[in-house]
C-alpha cells in the first residue's frame, strides 16, 4: 500500500534545482567536519504532528484527514504506521519519535490500552526492520485524557500518580523493545495555576519520585540510554515546574538526577520562556546536560507555542554551534516537533515542510563550520577574557586567590580602567558576512 503515490524519493540535487520535491541543502552522504551530515544532524519524524496532528487549533476544527484510509480505529493506527515509515523512507529520515497514545488509540481502561499497544507495537517493529529506521525517543502522553486534569505525577488524586506510573512503564517498555536511546518526561499539566490550592513541595516532590521510580525500572530491564526532560515555561500549565534549563538543572541536582537526565531542547519553548534558542542550547551544554533537540521555531506575534517547521537559517545555524561545541549527538537528535500550517492541508504539504527544515538545518551545520574555520567569532571571544590567562586573573581561575588577596591586590592598583569594547554589531556582522560570503 502506498500511501503517497504522487511524491517521490527525495534526492539531494543542489542549490540551482529548480524542483520543490528535492533538497538543496541536505546532502546525507556529504562528509563535514569528518562526519556524514546525517550523522551530524539525525533528522527525527514526530509521531504525533506528522501522523496525528489534523490542524486543529484553540479556534477551530480539523481541516486534514489523517485516518489514511482506515474504515475502523485499529486498522486507521495501522495504516499510520505504514504511511510514517513511507514519509520516512522517502525522505531519508532514519529516526521517529512517539507518544504512546499517538501510535494506539486509548482504551477506557490502562489494560485496554495496553492491549491496543501490543497490536501495533509489532507492526512498527516489523516496519523498522524493512525500511532500517530507529527509534530516537519513546515517551507517554500523560496531560491530554480528563484524568490529567491536575498533572500526572504532580496530582493532588494518589490514583491518578498510579495511573501515569503503569502508563510509564508501559511506555518504557515499548522504548526498550524497540531499541531507542532515550526516553523523555514532558510537564504538559506538572504545575499549578494558583498557590491558593497547591502544595507545591508535595508535588515537586513526587515528580522526582516518579522520575526515580521509572530510572530504576528502566536500568532494571537493561536500558542504557538517556533520560531527558523537556524545559516548557507555560502552556497549558500557567506555572510549570519545567520552566527552562536553568530551572529543570536546579530541579534534577536538588533531587539527585542529573546523573541519569539530559535535557531536549525545543526552540519554541525557549522563546516562550524569553530566552533564545541558543542561550537553552548553551546552558545545557555548559551544565553537561545536553542530550537533544526538538526542532522547530515560534511566532514572535504570537504568544504560544505554535510548533513551526525551521526556516530561520540564523537559528539553525547558531543551534548547530551550540551541538558542535558539545561534541555532537550521542543518544539524542534533532526531532521534527513541527506541524505544518493549518491551512497547509495536503499530503505533499508534509514532505514540503520536511524539505523545508531539513534544508535549513543542512544550511545551519555549513555555516556553523564557517564560523569556526573562520575563527574571528572564537578568538574576539578569547582575547575578551585574556585577563584571567595570567597574573591575578590566572590566581581567580585556578582558586589561589582569596577575598584579602584580592583586595590588598585592588589597593594598590588604584582605579580600573575598562576601555575594551563588546562590539556586539561588529561581531553581528562578521556572522552575516560568513553566512553570505560570496553572495
């Protein structure tokens, strides 16, 4: 059954192509930097927009079909699963990550579900094998059913936690036998909206017990893997315990989980939570928690989280510095996390909006090796904080200098004079002229 019979395999036909079903960019057997740009960037399809998500927003209903052809529940996931693996293989994408809930319809029971799972869970498999895909992450979607309501491992209801607990282990489970090499905790509904009704070091609390609870399960059945948790300052949860890096570092050093989490990093939510893409990239990194990315890019005119594909070369090309810098992937990858438009409503609008971010992400590792072949970005940057190479610099960074050290040192050297400048526009420009040279 072939589900896209209209589009073909996309190739890699350079920069002059005139053809809108191909890359221009995205070359997947070029070597940079010593490594295949598939290896570098290891492109991840999202289950629950690319096969799920049907254009449905706060305002209105609907507009794609994505039942592909089924004429019951069960057999409607099936197809899911044979269309994923085609836009896959058509694409050249070697990777996909699910929710639970996105790959089986819910039953009324955690048994039922179960039950719809273990019929679908082998076709998946089977289909990895046939088409040589790989699972990046697994995760349960434990905010979108009514029970929810108040959180999952933060509700106020016992049974609740219980129930996101079996519907976690069931998640890992299905992570594991499907071989992926992560697993990831998203707070949709962990934080409050009002303190007038919340405990909240109760529910911090058991948040971190349920985090525990499934790292020691999922040690216990053999997984290696990394655990992430995925920062998101708002939306639908006014106050979320998962805020931003710096926020959910502090969280997994307080309850003693930083040596088992990493963090996957979204761009939208980053914008959301103020910062820049980069700045969650770069405290990640520094932290030693960087572990993956879910790609995409918010509207600045718009105040929520609206999942776009990337075309902001800038961006893909300031994240990819972020991920050379940190030594690449290891378990982790770049996760499609983006729908296409509403009103993009077709078939081939979906491999269109592949193409689109794949190419810019192709563009983002070229220029981010530019910048560093260039050097000048790296060494305005040294030469910025020579001062703590040698002398009482030197005495801070290497922790010989002391608080009567250095004030018997600032005694006598009377007043500081600081005439270096940041030359921010300067250095703004070097990027724009490294990202347009030859133009």
């Amino acid at each position: 059954m072939e589900f896209f019979k209209d589009i073909p395999v996309i190739k890699y036909e350079g920069a002059c192509s005139t053809n809108p079903l191909s890359f221009k960019h995205y070359d997947a057997e070029k070597e940079i930097g010593g490594k295949k740009m598939k290896d570098h960037l290891k492109f991840a399809l999202s289950y629950w927009h690319t096969m799920c998500g049907d254009g449905k927003d706060m305002f209105g209903v609907g507009t794609m079909d994505k039942s592909f052809g089924g004429a019951d529940e069960m057999e409607v996931y099936k197809n899911k699963v044979y269309a994923a693996f085609e836009i896959m293989d058509k694409l050249g994408i070697e990777y996909f990550c699910f929710h639970d809930r996105d790959i089986a319809p819910e039953g009324k029971t955690l048994g039922e579900c179960n039950a719809n799972l273990d019929v679908i869970v082998p076709i998946i498999k089977e289909c990895m094998a046939k088409y040589n895909k790989k699972l990046l992450w697994g995760t349960a979607n434990c905010f979108n059913h009514p029970r929810y309501v108040h959180g999952a491992s933060t509700s106020c209801n016992a049974d609740v936690f219980a129930y996101a607990a079996g519907q976690i282990k069931k998640a890992i489970d299905i992570t594991i036998e499907l071989g992926g090499t992560g697993y990831v905790f998203w707070g949709g509904r962990e934080g409050y909206e009002t303190l007038l009704n919340t405990d909240m070091a109760l529910e911090q609390d058991n948040m971190a017990r349920l985090m525990h609870m499934a790292v020691d399960y999922g040690r216990s059945k053999g997984f290696t893997g990394d655990f992430y948790v995925e920062p998101k300052p708002k939306e639908p949860t006014k106050h979320q315990y998962d805020f931003d890096a710096a926020t959910v570092i502090g969280f997994l050093k307080k309850y003693g989980l930083d040596k088992d989490f990493k963090l996957n990093i979204e761009a939208n939510h980053a914008t959301l939570a103020g910062h820049t893409f980069q700045h969650e990239l770069c405290v990640a990194r520094i932290n030693g928690a960087f572990g993956s990315i879910d790609a995409n890019q918010g509207d600045m005119l718009l105040g929520w989280d609206t999942d776009q594909f990337p075309t902001n070369v800038y961006e893909t090309a300031l994240c990819m510095l972020e991920v050379i810098k940190a030594g690449g992937f290891t378990n982790g990858g770049l996760n499609f996390d983006a729908k296409a438009r509403r009103a993009s409503q077709t078939g081939e609008d979906i491999f269109h909006s592949y193409i689109a971010g794949m190419d810019a992400f192709a563009l983002g590792l070229k220029i981010a090796y530019k910048i560093i072949e260039d050097g000048t970005v790296d060494k305005f940057v040294a030469d910025r904080y020579s001062s703590y190479k040698t002398g009482i610099g030197a005495e801070i960074v290497n922790g010989t200098a002391t608080l009567e050290s250095l004030a018997e040192y600032a005694l006598k050297m009377g007043d500081v004079d600081v005439k270096s400048s940041g030359r921010q526009e300067y250095l703004e420009n070097v990027i724009n002229s490294i990202m347009f040279r030859g133009l």
